[in-house]
C-alpha cells in the first residue's frame, strides 16, 4: 500500500479530507518493528475508536427528522 493510498483509505473511513489526513501524518506500522510505538507519549493522537464511538452515539440520539449536519 502506498502512502497515497493509505491516506485516501483513511479519509474515505473517517469523513476527514485527504489534505487533512496528510496534515495529521498517518502511517503503516511494520509487525516486525517490535519497538514501534503508534501513540506518542506527549499525547497528541486521536482515539478513532473512541471518536467514532462518540459520533455513533450522539447520531444515535437525534431524532429521526432531525439533520445530522447544519
């Protein structure tokens, strides 16, 4: 997979633009780099599991006519 690729997998997952999925810096991590650390410490990272999490339940308690975007 080329990094052209995983950018635009990422931005078609997350609903964000590929400028903004190179901005953030994502990347493939190698199973075999035991010492590879895909969070950094200083936290600066995005949960997508916990961000989607959030998005499905706030979805999850609008009404039904009501819009999901403004």
């Amino acid at each position: 997979m080329t990094q052209s690729e995983l950018n635009r997998a990422v931005a078609k997952s997350t609903g964000e633009t590929i400028a903004e999925i190179k901005h953030l810096g994502f990347g493939l991590a190698d199973p075999d780099q035991v010492s590879f650390d895909p969070e950094p410490d200083d936290g600066n990272y995005v949960d997508w599991d916990a961000t989607q999490a959030e998005r499905h339940e706030e979805n999850s308690r609008r009404p039904c006519h009501e819009r999901a975007f403004a």
